[in-house]
C-alpha cells in the first residue's frame, strides 16, 4: 500500500468526542466544527482528549480529506493575532 501524502494540517481544541456503533469518531473542537476519523484509523483513536490542543494531518482519497495523523500539541493552541488599529465605536445609549 502506498504512503498516505500529507496534503494539509490543522490544530485544533477537542471540546467534545462521540464514537458511533461502527468505531467511527466524531471529534466537535472548541469552534463548534465537526472533524470525523474514521474506524480504520482507531489506533488514533487515543489521541483525542477533551481539552487537549490536537495537530491532525490530512490524507486525500478519491478527491475526500480524512485525518490519517494525530498527536497532541503540548504547547496548545498558537497564540491569538491581534489586530491593531481596529477601534470599536461607541454605540449611542437610547
């Protein structure tokens, strides 16, 4: 079997975890997006914890993203950008 290319990676806060009758995962993260691992990658399985910060690598097959690779970021999450010059205006009381 071939080697799985990495075609991208994201990192991400595990905020939920569910596992179906099939031994798929359904991993929910902090912003409410859905990220889906499916049985064949149970050794992976693991990885997943809530609260933990988790950098996920995705394979490609048949034009459809899966996560193939997991592991946890020890350090979290990057650091936030802050935007400078951003003012907020003032909302008039009525």
């Amino acid at each position: 079997m071939p080697e799985v290319e990495i075609i991208r990676k994201e990192i991400f806060t595990v905020a939920g975890i569910d596992v179906d009758g099939y031994g798929n995962m359904t991993v929910t993260d902090t912003e409410g997006k859905i990220h889906k691992v499916n049985a064949k990658h149970k050794a992976i399985h693991s990885i997943f914890e809530l609260g933990m910060a988790i950098e996920v690598g995705y394979g490609s097959y048949m034009q459809k993203e899966f996560i193939h690779t997991a592991r946890q970021v020890k350090d979290g999450l990057p650091a936030p950008v802050v935007k400078r010059g951003a003012v907020n205006p003032s909302i008039p009381d009525n």
